[in-house]
C-alpha cells in the first residue's frame, strides 16, 4: 500500500510530538482521546454508508454490545483486556447477525428497523441483570494493562491505543476499497441490477460490510469501557453514539476515508469547546443545525469542499 | 442448453409472457422479435433472475434456474445486455469488466480483459469512465464485453443494434457474427429489423401479447401471415 510524505509525517506527529507536548495536559487528552472514539465509529460508520450504500440509524447498538462484551469477558472469565476487545467486535458482529434479515429493505426503511434493533440490545442489557449488572450497571471494569513498564490506562497509553486502532481501521478500509469487493460494491451504488446480472451476490457483500462496520464499532464500544472503566445500559447504547458519528462524518465527508476522522475532531472539539460554552445544555442543537446547512451547501462533506481546487483541475485532463 | 416450458410472468393483471415454450441450442443464434411492449425483455428478465416467473419452468443446462440464485446465474454461463445501456456507474470501462469477470467466473485474468476490449473495440476507452464518457455505440459494446467478461455460453443480446446509424450497425453486425464463432456462445438475440435476423439467425421466435405465435427458420417464419399481421400492426415502431 502506498503511503505518501504527508501521511507518514502525520503518524510520526500523533505517535511521538502529541505525547511529547500534550501528554501531560490530562484535559486535553480526555478530549483528544474523545474526539477519536467519535471518529472510530464515523469510520466504521462512513464504511457502511459509502462501501454499503446503507444508511445506519443503529450503530450505538454494535458500541454498546461491544463495550458489554469486552468488559463482561474480562470482568467474568478473566479474558485479558486487549484479546477482550477484539472479541467484543466479534460480539458486535454477532449482534449485527440479526439485523441481517432487514438488509432486504432500502434506504430510510433500513435505517430504522436498525434502530428498532438497536433498542433490542439496550432492553437486553437492561433485564439480563445476573450477567450485565442491569441498569445499575457494571463498575471497576479492568483498565488497560501496563506493557513493558508503559501503563497503557494512563491518558497517553490510552490515546496511544485507539490512534493505535484508528490506523488499523484506515489501512482495512483502503484494502477494502481497492479490493475486487470494493470495485463490485462501488459498482452496486447506481447499477445493482447491472452488477448483479453478471454474478455479485450484492447482498452478501453489503453483509459483510455490515460485519466490517460492527466489527470497527465494537471494538470502539470495547476500548471505550475499559478506558472509563464503568458501564450502564442508557450510556453504552446512549444514541448520541451514532448521532455524533453521523454528524461528523457528514461533515467530513462521508464519502473519504479520512473525510469523518477530521470531521470528528472537529465537531467534537468546536462542540465541546464553543458551542457548551455558548449553550451549556442543548449545544447539540447547533450541530444539528449545522449539519442541515452543510448538506444544502455542500452535500459531499467539508474534504470534497477542501479538495475542490485539485479536482476540478483533475476532472479537466 | 436453455429450455422454457409454459413460461408466464404476470405484472398485476398484465400478462407480460404467456406460457411460452422455447429452447436455445448449445451454439444456435435464435431470433426473438415481436411488437413493442410483446414481452421480449420480460422473457429476458425472467432468464437472468430479475423477474420471478409467475408459473412455468426455465431450466438451464438441466438446471432448474428458478432455484439458482441471481447471482450464481451468470457463473453457469448466463450473460446478457440491457436495451438501456447500464454500464455499472461509477466505474471505469476496464473495471466493468473486472467485476464481470472476477464475479461472473471466479478468476481473474488480464489477458482475457484485453482481448475482450480489443474485440469489442473499446480499447481506447479502457480507463474511461463508463457513465460519463462513452457514445452510444460504445456504450452498447460495453454492454456486450461485460457480458463476455463473465465467459458466458448463452448470450442474450437485447436490441444491441437499435439507435445506431448505418456504419456502426454494420460493424457491430460483423462482430455479432465473429463472436459466435471466437466465444463459442449460444445466442438467443432481440431485435426489430427482419433482415438482420435472417442475416443472423438459425431459427426466430416471434412474440405477441407474450404469446410465442411461431418458432422455425427465418424463411419460414417471416413467411406466415400471422406473423406479417402482427409485424404490419407495429411497423411504425
Ligand atoms: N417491471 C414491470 N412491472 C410492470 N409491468 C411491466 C414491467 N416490465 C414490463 N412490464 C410490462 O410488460 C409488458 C412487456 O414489456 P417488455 O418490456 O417485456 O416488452 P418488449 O417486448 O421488450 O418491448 P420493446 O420492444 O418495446 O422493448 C409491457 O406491457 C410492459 O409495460
Ligand atoms: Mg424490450
């Protein structure tokens, strides 16, 4: 896979300059480390809407089921913390199982029965009070394991975690995209009828995007439990885990692969620096309204807006 | 190699095929014709999977095809073209036929791709975006490369040669012939314009109000009286 200058420099800055100079200031990373579990699931949730066509009201559900997971393995069966998370993406996969049969349906049909499948998850957690704690929830959830004398719990372990993730993520989806998989889905987005005639089984790859999104997902809602190490049924499945994603992804661009990563950083920092100072409660109001202004304007999202110079030039040779 | 016993599929309370009974022979080029709105893409529909067939059968090298899925179709050698161009739209000419081929065979293979191009004409607008920057007549060789992309034994042709002017009609009526030959393919093929079927065809089925009204060589068929009946009642189409 090719990488360009601007690229590596990037992961040399996240992984070495931010630790040096941030790393000490614990607000900045808590907000930092935020701004990223926002942008993980906008990936994973972009993924599905720009490989899958699929619009997903839903992915609180794969969080939610992901967080629970890992932290009853751990908590249970004494699984390690790391092997834990990658097993609660495989427990959001499982979950999305179900929501295969409404794969049939289209458009905003398949956003809300997600939804309604979503809240399945959260009435489950809720009355399976002997495994999930119920609504008074699960407390002391095991923190991230210290690693060669380096705590990965501390703010900069954790942030170095999921910057850790968000890559793998990115590096999947390239693959992905570029695959004969990702041809043929792209291929599906105008034209199912074309593609399917001469041979995709287009329902079968739209479920495995779905599998790839929840697996993302999942391990976010893993991550995230054992980075704040507690948990309850109206926060894991909270639907501003799917709501934010959204916006920032819109906004980024839903369309890129870094498009929602930089749209999350940005709503969450603007929101939660500005806009909860302007409004303490109800800021999310602004995001909603920006979101609205920002699909009339520029429906492809602020990098396509951005990028607009080169393509233009580009789409001219 | 494909075999209709008693084909309906109706639409509400519009019957569009009318059991209907036809075969295509491993390597014959049979003829459909009939009047607008007869049913011939219908028939074509309900072949390759995007109709369900209200009654009757399609079998396929034996194969029972209405309980093989859509998509496994075209890997048991079923290919077909649009009457409406639809190149898969967001891809390059070239990466068309890579889906096609990936998916409609199970391997990939370069080679195959260029000569797929070269024959069709199209390799010159390879790396071209299909939706966009194609003409007509390109866009309806498209039509045909994708399917031989899935190395099809029963090509379906859906009027590949209507909306084009003299020259291209001509051209695209050699390669029609040549790819008989060169893919070894049957081929069933829809088309208004009589003398191109006689030109083409071993034999020509003719529909009317999805009813198939005759089935036999062209000579023959262009000859019956009921088949002029029907053809003098839609000749302004
Ligand atoms: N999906 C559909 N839903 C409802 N009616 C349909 C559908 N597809 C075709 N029909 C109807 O079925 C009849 C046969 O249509 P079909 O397209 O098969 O005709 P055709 O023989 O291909 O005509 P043409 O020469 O104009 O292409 C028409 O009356 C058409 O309106
Ligand atoms: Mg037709």
């Amino acid at each position: 896979m090719k990488m360009s200058k601007t690229g590596l420099a990037v992961i040399f800055a996240a992984y070495v300059l931010v630790p040096l100079l941030l790393g000490s200031n614990s607000y900045v990373m808590s907000l930092i480390v935020a701004a990223m579990i926002i942008g993980g699931i906008a990936l994973a949730w972009a993924l599905l809407g720009n490989l899958g066509g699929m619009v997903s009201f839903g992915h609180s559900a794969f969080f939610g089921v992901g967080a629970y997971v890992s932290a009853i393995l751990t908590m249970k069966a004494g699984v390690p913390v790391l092997a834990a998370m990658l097993l609660g993406g495989v427990g959001a996969v499982v979950a999305s199982l179900a929501m295969l049969p409404v794969l049939r349906l289209r458009g905003p049909y398949f956003a809300l029965a997600i939804l309604a499948y979503a809240h399945i998850f959260k009435i489950l957690a809720t009355e399976w009070t002997s495994v999930t704690g119920g609504s008074a929830g699960l407390a002391s959830v095991p923190r991230f394991p210290t690693l060669m004398g380096f705590d990965l719990s501390s703010k900069t372990g954790s942030y170095l975690i999921v910057l850790s993730l968000l890559l793998v993520f990115i590096a999947a989806y390239r693959v992905i995209r570029s695959s004969h998989y990702g041809i043929a889905l792209r291929a599906m987005h105008d034209s199912e009828d074309a593609t399917r005639v001469v041979g995709v089984n287009s329902t079968l790859l739209k479920a495995l995007m779905l599998f790839v999104s929840a697996f993302m997902t999942g391990v976010i809602g893993a991550f995230n439990v054992h980075y704040i190490n507690f948990l309850e049924p109206d926060y894991a499945f909270s639907g501003l885990w799917v709501t934010l994603p959204i916006v920032a992804a819109i906004f980024g661009g839903y369309r890129t692969i870094l498009g929602p990563l930089v749209g999350a950083v940005t709503v969450y920092l603007v929101d939660q620096l500005i806009f909860k100072n302007l409004i303490p409660s109800g800021h999310q109001l602004i995001l909603g309204a920006l979101l609205v202004a920002m699909i009339i304007f520029s429906p492809g999202g602020l990098m396509p807006l951005l990028r607009k110079g080169t393509r233009r030039k580009h789409a001219a040779a | 190699m494909l075999r209709l016993e008693d084909l309906s599929v109706r639409f509400g309370g519009l019957t569009a095929v009318n059991t209907v009974s036809l075969s295509v022979g491993t390597h014959e080029v049979v003829g459909l014709v009939g009047p607008n709105g007869a049913g011939k893409t219908t028939l074509f529909n309900a072949v390759s999977g995007l109709v369900k067939p209200s009654s009757g059968r399609i079998l396929f090298d034996s194969t029972d095809m209405l309980r093989t899925p859509l998509h496994r179709r075209a890997r048991m050698g079923i290919g077909r073209t649009f009457q409406i161009p639809q190149p898969m739209h967001e891809l390059t000419v070239r990466e068309n036929l890579i889906v096609a081929q990936r998916f409609g065979t199970g391997a990939v293979d370069a080679r195959k791709i260029d000569e797929v191009l070269e024959f069709t004409g199209l390799t010159d607008k390879a790396e071209r975006h299909a939706a966009t920057e194609l003409a007509l007549t390109e866009l309806k060789a498209l039509e045909v490369a994708k399917a031989l992309a899935t190395n099809p034994k029963l090509l379906m042709l859906d009027e590949v040669l209507a909306g084009l002017e003299t020259n291209g009609k001509r051209r695209f009526m050699g390669m029609l012939k040549e790819l008989h030959e060169k893919f070894a393919v049957g081929i069933l093929i829809i088309e208004h314009d009589i003398e191109t079927i006689s030109n083409l065809c071993h034999r020509v089925a003719v529909l009317n109000f999805g009813e198939l009204i005759a089935d036999g060589t062209p000579d023959k068929v262009f000859r019956d009286p009921e088949v002029i009946k029907s053809y003098t009642g839609a000749s302004d189409a």
